[in-house]
C-alpha cells in the first residue's frame, strides 16, 4: 500500500513539473512575441519622428543611430492591423525568418515603374508577420512609407501558385506591390496580392 502511494505522490510531481514547464514555455513564446512587437513598434515610430523633422541629414545619417535594425521603409495593412518596417536589399536582417523580407529584384517606389515584392511567414509562430494576409481581397488598400513619401496601392488580384521558389506576376504601367507568404491550408502552394498604385503623397 505504501509503495502504490510513493508511486502516485512521485507521478504527481513529476506531472506538476511538466505542467509548470509548459506554463513557463508559453509564456516566455508570448513573452518574446511582446518583446518583438514593442521593439517594432519603437523602431516604426523611430522612422516616422525622423521624417517628421524633414532634415535631410537627420534621414541620411539615420544608420547611425544605436538601433542595429533601421527601417528604410514602413508597410501598413489596415484591414489586418499590420503595420511593419521594412529593411534594404542588403540588409542581413532583410530575411523572413528574422522579418518581412524585401525580394531580390525588387526596386523602390520612387523609382520608375517600381515592383516592390515582400514576402513574410504565416502561420502561427512568432514571426508569422503574414499569417492573415489571405484576409485580403481585390479593392483593399494597403500604404507604404519610404523616403517621406505615402504610397498607397489598391489590390488588384490575388491567387495562389505552386511554391517553387518563383513568383509570376503580370506587369502593368503601374508602380506595383506584390506581397507572398505561404498558404495555411496547402503546404505546396503560396498565396499572391498584386496591388497597383493609386496616389501618393507626403506624409
């Protein structure tokens, strides 16, 4: 009878354990999650101050602030409540495992007959930045910031296409923003938003 007794007592605090280790696992996964969004949300608030000056130096020396990551650029999806920096071609933190990613090839939206691609993990890990981007639909707008200029584009088409590592994308006149990230509900294939450009301004 005694040794039954032991035998629980041992199972139940072992089953205390894991059960208190699980507990401390989420919340330090949420913990990180908030550390993530707080720093984006310093950083993105950051690059707005700094255009707000209008100081050509204050922007161009922006680099040299003690922030590692500097945003050259902000994208801004209402309908999704996603509002997230962007970083150069160059950057080592241009990666979708760290952050949205800018993909090669892709040119800005000061210049001419721009395609700017970005792709961004769905998903439910904590740098799932895209993981309701198939909210999306045609007519849905969504506003870059770069260079003090607010770009806003208008969604155009949206569609799915084998995950091979290339996007194809009908080329209009228009300056476009072409956002990716893989689909939630089939493994092989990743969702597309084609949008145009429709206005820009300074902001």
């Amino acid at each position: 009878m005694m040794k039954k007794e032991k035998n629980k007592s041992r199972f139940f605090k072992i089953g205390s354990l894991l059960i208190l280790l699980s507990i401390f696992g989420i919340l330090i996964y949420y913990a990180n999650i908030y550390i993530s969004n707080k720093n984006n949300e310093n950083l993105v608030n950051e690059f707005f101050t700094t255009y707000a000056h209008k100081d050509e130096e204050v922007i161009k020396n922006n680099n040299t602030t003690s922030n590692e990551i500097n945003y050259i650029g902000i994208l801004e999806i209402p309908k999704i409540n996603l509002k997230r920096g962007f970083l150069s071609l160059g950057d080592k933190n241009n990666n979708v495992n760290k952050n949205i990613e800018v993909l090669k090839n892709s040119t800005m939206p000061d210049e001419d007959k721009s395609l700017l691609a970005i792709a961004g993990h769905s998903g439910n890990g904590k740098r799932s930045y895209f993981k309701y981007l198939y909210k999306l639909n045609t007519n849905d707008l969504i506003y870059v910031y770069y260079k003090g200029i607010k770009y806003t584009y208008e969604i155009v088409s949206k569609y799915d296409v084998l995950k091979d590592g290339d996007i194809e994308v009908i080329r209009s006149n228009n300056k476009m923003l072409v956002l990716t990230t893989c689909s939630q509900t089939d493994r092989t294939k990743q969702i597309v938003i084609v949008s145009n450009l429709i206005n820009q301004e300074i902001f």
